[in-house]
C-alpha cells in the first residue's frame, strides 16, 4: 500500500498493522504499530 501526505494534512503520522475483520464493517484488531513520525520541523 502507498499513502501520500503532507505537513499541511497532518502533523505526524504513523502506521497500523490489523487482523482480518471478523466483521466486515468494522476494522479487525489491533496487531501492530509504529512510532509516530513527524513531518516537516517540530
């Protein structure tokens, strides 16, 4: 998957890893994630 952003759009951003849904609706949960990474100067 590729995303694109920018300061502009969000501060900072960060990644999430999720299980297969169990429905379909809804995000399944929660497996992984990253640190924050910040864009542009803090």
């Amino acid at each position: 998957m590729e995303w694109r952003t920018t300061p502009a759009y969000a501060a900072y951003v960060r990644a999430e890893v999720r299980h297969e849904a169990a429905v379909p609706s809804l995000p399944g949960s929660l497996a992984a994630f990253t640190d924050p990474v910040f864009l542009g100067r803090r």
